[in-house]
C-alpha cells in the first residue's frame, strides 16, 4: 500500500439532516483519502460534520450524494466494516458483565478474526490496563475507556476511526493513549482521529484535514498546516507612556485593554527585537513570548465558529 492507493476514501459526500423545518448541511461537497500507516488528525468546530464524516464511513447514515470508495473501489455492501475500528464520540462497544479479554475474544469471534494474544498482551501493556481478566464493571472510568479502546482494535483493523478517544482520560492515560496510536500505525493502520484535543492532534498527526460547516477548508501535511506567516507573538505591558521603539519595519499592535502585541516572523527577528527591548524591559510590568502552534493556526482557520450539530 503507497500513499496514493487509499485505503478508504470519501468523494465529494453531501448529508443534510432535517431539524423541525429546517434542513442542516452536515457535509458539503466532502472528500477524504486514508492511507495505510498515516495518523490524519480531523479538527472543526462543534458541529462542523466531523462524526457525520464518521458516520458515512461506517454507514451509521445514509450521504444524500457522493462515494464512499474502500482500497479503490465503491463500497456495495458491508463487508470492508470488519476492517474498521471505531470508537464513536469517546465510547467503545464492551460487554461489563465479560472480562477485558473475554470481550476482546469475543468481538475478534463477531469480526471473524483471530485472536492474538501477544497482540492483546502488547496494548494491554501500552495501556497499562489492570488485571485484564476482571470484570469490566469492576474496573475505574478511566480503565473502562482503556479497554473500550482497546476492543476497538483487538482485530488488527486496516483504519481506525477514533472520535474523541482523550474524552475521561487523565494526563497519563493520555500519554498511554497516544503510544497505542503510534504502535497500531506502526504496524499499518491508518489512524484518524477527531479530537478538540489539539495538543494531542500536533502531538501525533503526520496530516491535518480541517472541516468547518460541512466544507474542507484545509488537507495535507501538519508541517503545511502550521506553517504560518509569523512564528512568535511577543506581549509586552508598559506603564504609562509611550511604547518603547521597534526595529525599523515592525509596529506595535496597540488594543484599548491589555498589553502591547507583535507577530514575529522568526526566531532572528524575535532576537532583533529582544536587543532593541532590552533597555525598556526594566519599566514594564510583564512580557510574555509564545510559539505560535496548531492552535493559533486553528483558530485561525476556523474563527470562533460554534455550528448547531
């Protein structure tokens, strides 16, 4: 498999659901390509189609228009879904009355796959799930993700869809979560995940597809994606008085409350300006430097947009 073989592929999908009278365009004119062994982080907005996307994918909802395409050719029937792994908004199919592993033998049996131990032994660990033979209704909140995560991939799938997979995890859970994801690409699973979780998106997506009201408004690599025009952003608060002078070619941007901004284009300039600030940093009350990273460039892209789901 080479990146331009996708595995599964959306082309130009459109899905409008009805509300009352009114009709809600969920996906417009939507495409998207996974390939074996990428991580592709999907980013939007609340109700930008992120799991309507999902959806179409596994057939949960019908697209109004458009193709859903599985290793090249048009899905006709559900058999490539025993090829997915899905965990939809946080939450995976577990039986609470079963064991970790008895619910992992037992879902490997409904997708006609075989169970691996090692491959169960080997998330197990990454996940640092306690006592996997337990019943599930015994283990914390926090382990019962673990394993719902885990019984979305027991059977080796070709593409994971991960829907919001850090909802109830701690910081270590996270962490645990984030070598999973690595080790199932590693293996040739190609990994999407729709997280608000940005960090965790820059953290391990080598691609960033961005959705805002059911269009794309960006797809391709994260190193595309935050390349951004400024590379810093300098705060500077002053007492009383005027700014203190810049390099020529650089102003200040000057809100009515708050303190002095600038955009940076790179690491020299940003020196540049520390040099010529120097003498005035004694006076003020505060200065603050911060990389811009895929938040800022999120924000950017997508405003403060709040869509109705």
């Amino acid at each position: 498999m080479t990146m331009a073989e996708p595995l599964l592929e959306l082309q130009r999908v459109d899905k409008q659901y009805r509300r009352g009278s009114n009709q809600v365009q969920a996906l417009s004119d939507y495409s998207l390509a996974l390939h074996g062994g990428e991580v592709l982080g999907l980013l939007g907005p609340n109700g930008a189609g992120k799991t309507t996307a999902i959806k179409v994918i596994t057939q949960l909802c019908e697209p109004d228009a458009g193709l859903l395409l599985w290793r090249g050719a048009p899905v006709r029937d559900k058999r490539y879904l025993g090829r997915l792994g899905v965990l939809l908004e946080g939450r995976g199919a577990l039986n609470e009355r079963l064991s970790t592993w008895e619910n992992a033998r037992y879902f490997c049996g409904l997708r006609e796959a075989a169970f691996d131990r090692a491959h169960f032994n080997a998330m197990a660990e990454l996940l640092e799930l306690p006592d996997p033979r337990a019943p599930v209704r015994l283990l914390s909140t926090g382990n019962k993700l673990k394993s719902g995560l885990l019984l979305s991939l027991i059977h080796r799938p070709d593409v994971a869809l991960l829907d919001e997979p850090t909802i109830g995890l701690d910081l270590f859970g996270v962490r645990k979560l984030d070598a999973l994801v690595r080790y199932i690409a590693a293996e040739g699973c190609a990994v999407m995940i729709s997280s608000h979780d940005l960090h965790f998106v820059e953290r391990l997506a080598q691609r960033i597809a961005c959705i805002r009201q059911g269009r794309k408004v960006f797809d391709g690599a994260k190193q595309d994606f935050l390349r951004v025009e400024h590379a810093y952003a300098l705060s500077l608060a002053v007492r009383d008085g005027p700014p203190p002078p810049l390099p020529a070619g650089l102003q200040w941007q000057a809100p009515a409350d708050g303190p002095l901004r600038l955009a940076l284009r790179d690491h020299a300039e940003l020196c540049r300006v520390l040099a010529v600030l120097m003498p005035a940093l004694p006076a003020a009350e505060g200065l603050q430097v911060e990389r811009v990273t895929l938040r800022e460039k999120y924000q950017a892209l997508v405003g403060n947009a709040q869509e109705t789901a």
